[in-house]
C-alpha cells in the first residue's frame, strides 16, 4: 500500500532531528558476529578428526610413558622472551601482550616448552625419577599473517622429556612423533634433522657463518640483512629464494660440531636407521628459537605434490632448565600442529573417528510413560547400553520412524498399560516380533537380544 502523505508535510524534507544523549546513555556497539582473524570454531562435524587425533596421541602418550601436565593459557611475557630469546619472530612480532588489571605483564603463550619448564621447576619435578616425561595439549597463540595452516590460534600437543642426555632418548622421541602421524594414516612423511651443537661449538659455528654470510650480505633479504646481527642461522631457514641460494654454500653446522656434539648426532642417526625411519639431514633445519641445543628436528608432509608442510618439529634444550634458574637439566621435546595434521589427514583421506551407534531406540507413549521414560533412559545409559530417543515428539509413529532412521535393532515401547505394569515392549526392528518384558528384566533382556558382546559400552576409552 503507498504511504499516505501528510498534508502538512507534503513536498517537504523531513529532517529527523537527533535527540540529544542523556547523559547517562551510553554507545552501545554493535556485537560483531565473527571470530576474530585468524581464529575458527572447531565446529561438531570437523570433531571426529580431532577425537581421532586427541585419542592417537593420549594413547600415544601413555604407551611411552608420558604423563599428562596442564598449564594456564597466560604466563609472565617475561617467561617466554627470556627462554624462546629476543630477535625471534614469536616474541618481536607474535605475541599476544597486555598487563592485567593488577599490572602484571602477561602473553598468551605462544608455544609450550617454556611453561612447562616454569612448572618443572616450580613444582621440584628435580626429585621424580628420570626421565621425567611429560605431555600436554592445547592452544597456542601468534599474531601472525593468517593463510591456509596458519593461525593466530593453534593447537598443538607436545611431549617433553627431561634429565636425561643419552641421543636414545631424541631417537624416542622422533619415534613418537613419526608413531603419532602413521598412526593417524599420514604416511607419507619424512623426518628432517639436524644438529645446532652447544653453545661451546655454536659460538665458533656462528662466527664462521657471521663471517660468510657478511660476504654475501647485498645477495640477502632485507629481513635477513637485520637478522645478521641478532640472529644469523635463522638466514638459514629463510624461504626468500635468493636468501635459500646463499644458505646452499654456507658452511654447515654438522660439519662444525665438538666431539661430544658430533658423536651424539652421530648415535642418534645410528638409533633412526635401527628404527628404519625415513629421514633425512637438513643442514638448514635451525628451528626459529634460541633455546635449542644439539638435535633439531621437523615432521614434513605432503611430499608427493612437492608442497612441503611442517606437521611439527622440536629438539633438545639441554640448557634451558638451568637458564631459568633450576638445577643443570637435560631436556628434549616436540610439538605437533593439531590443524596442520587434520588438514593433512583431510587431504590423504585418513580414517577420522567414528562414535558408537545405539542399537535401541526407546519410545514412549502417554504422559505417565513420558514421565518414567528419562529414568529408563538413565538406567539403561548405567549399564552401558546406549539409547537413542526422540522425548520431544508425542505420536508413536513419528518416534517409530526416527528409530527407522537410526537403523537400531531394537524399540523399547513404553505406554500406559506398560508403566503400570511394570513392563515394557521391546520390538525387533528386523523382525517385527514383539515381546513383553518386565523391568527388572530388561536390561538382561536387551544384552541377550543384542548378543552381549556386541554392546557398545560407550565409556570405553580404546
Ligand atoms: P613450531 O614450534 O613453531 O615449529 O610449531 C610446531 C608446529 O605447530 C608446526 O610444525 C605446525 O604444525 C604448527 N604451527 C605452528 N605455527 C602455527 C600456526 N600459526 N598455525 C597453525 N599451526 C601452526
């Protein structure tokens, strides 16, 4: 219907004057219905790969003896610019920093190793017996440019094992990771390693390579042109092309490694061809933190497209312990990238996980029925049968067809004349057959019917 025009107004512009904000009103914003970037909803369909994933690794953990650790999200910004070092991109360009009500200067943490240091000492992990194996899960934060596989929230699972330095136990530790992605159907993988040294050898490395590198410094990046002075074997690692053909003639680490350096490395390849694992040496694996010491390492995927993806790296960091402020530690660990692997897993078509069916469906009928019907539920969910229902809907064929649905092989009915009784219908979905059972008796009953088994008990946590 056309408006009616007012005859006063007729012909004229209507100006709306504002009204004037009390004094009291605030702006309301408006609420932004998006995460933010670089952030996602890991929503329930995109769950059972990371049940798979969160099952393998916990699995994973135990069977090699880790134990379970959590940590706060927030720790002191200091923790992590002292221990991950000043010059690295996590902490001059990634970190999530603010200061709390109460003045504290806090991050989000960036990665795990630092924490769980924190808490190593903290808590006089010292006194466990050796080696103290610990594992942790969650997320991880960096405020980087986001893309495909890359997030400003991450997740990862990290395995940490400290006070002991034998290369048997970098070997193991390798191994868990390469288990954790062949378990999960990732096969094509190739584990990268290498050896930084220790601060002893390191010190004449780096001078080599300072020196190297200063000779070549028109040919660098300007990113790397700064990193010469903060943080030269990071130039290594650079992607910029012309950056990776100067890092092809610059001296080696390995080559420049001290007895105790060398003949570790030298072990630890001895133990991975033992283990028949499919790695190679990388000479410019350096990992972008400065707590690292003798073994690097990285998992790599998606060879076959020759589109390289790092699933997850660590290494040793021998010194880190005692850095802190705790008693002259060993210690070796790794991280692996929760998105990374799923989109991995996504991409060779890995198997995710798949949730137990339930195999009966209970119907009700009646309001007295409706009312007994939650407890039945419950009794049956206490001796691990799992139910399907559909309590909201009243007619029994319109529940009868959500059990068709289901595919289950059983329908408990329970109506009126049942609840009174004491009983209850239970209908063979194949058959048709339907039998009266007492109350008591139902929960034999079904185990029986279903072949017992054949139940699935949910709460397993294989
Ligand atoms: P890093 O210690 O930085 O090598 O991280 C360990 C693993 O976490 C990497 O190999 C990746 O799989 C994953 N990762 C690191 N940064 C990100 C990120 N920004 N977004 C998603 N995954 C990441």
């Amino acid at each position: 219907m056309p408006k009616l025009k007012n005859k006063k107004t007729a012909g004229k512009k209507i100006v709306k004057k504002k009204a004037p904000l009390a004094k009291t009103e605030k702006i309301v914003e408006p609420i932004i219905l998006q995460t933010l970037r670089g952030m996602k909803d890991i929503l329930p369909a995109d769950q059972p790969y990371w049940e798979q994933l969160r099952r393998v690794t916990e699995r994973l953990a135990r069977d090699y003896g880790f134990s379970r650790i959590d940590l706060p999200v927030v720790e002191y910004s200091n923790l992590f610019i002292r221990s991950i070092g000043e010059g690295t991109d996590i902490v001059d360009k990634e970190m999530y920093n603010f200061v709390t009500r109460g003045g504290d200067k806090v991050s989000l943490r960036p990665e795990f190793t630092a924490g769980i240091c924190r808490s190593y000492i903290q808590n006089g992990m010292n006194v466990l017996a050796k080696p103290v194996k610990l594992f942790s899960t969650g997320s991880v934060y960096r405020y980087d440019r986001p893309q495909e596989g890359r997030y400003r929230e991450h997740h990862q699972v990290n395995y940490d094992a400290f006070g002991e330095q034998d290369p048997i136990l970098d070997a193991q530790m390798i191994q868990v990771a390469h288990r954790v992605v062949q378990s999960l159907g990732i096969k094509s993988v190739q584990i990268q390693v290498n050896s930084i040294g220790c601060p002893v050898c390191r010190k004449d490395y780096i001078e080599l390579l300072t020196n190297y590198l200063e000779s070549k410094r028109n040919k660098l990046c300007q990113n790397c042109k700064k990193r010469l002075e903060i943080s030269p074997l990071r130039i290594l690692d650079c992607k910029e092309d012309k950056c990776s053909q100067v890092a092809a003639n610059a001296p080696q680490s390995i080559d420049h490694l001290c007895e105790d350096c060398r003949v570790h490395f030298k072990t630890l390849l001895e133990y991975l061809d033992e283990l028949d694992l499919p790695y190679i040496i990388n000479p410019h694996l350096v990992r972008g933190l400065d707590y690292y010491t003798k073994t690097v390492f990285e998992i790599w995927s998606g060879l076959e497209e020759g589109r390289k993806n790092s699933l997850g790296g660590g290494g040793r960091y021998d010194k880190l312990i005692k850095m802190m402020g705790g008693e002259d530690t060993p210690a070796i660990g790794f991280a692996l990238g929760m998105e990374r692997i799923i989109l991995e897993m996504k991409r060779v078509q890995a198997k995710s996980y798949k949730p137990p069916k339930p195999r009966v469906f209970l119907a009700q009928l009646g309001n007295l029925a409706k009312k007994k019907s939650l407890k039945l539920f419950s009794e049956l969910e206490k001796n691990a049968i799992l139910v399907a229902e559909s309590f909201g809907r009243g007619s029994l064929k319109s529940q009868l067809k959500v059990a068709n649905r289901l595919g289950v092989e059983l329908t408990l009915i329970l109506g009126q004349k049942e609840t009174l009784d004491g009983t209850v219908i239970v209908k063979n979905m194949t058959t048709g057959v339907q039998e009266t059972v007492s109350m008591d008796k139902l929960v034999d009953h079904i185990k029986k019917k279903l072949k017992t088994d054949n139940v699935v008990i949910y709460h397993n946590h294989n």
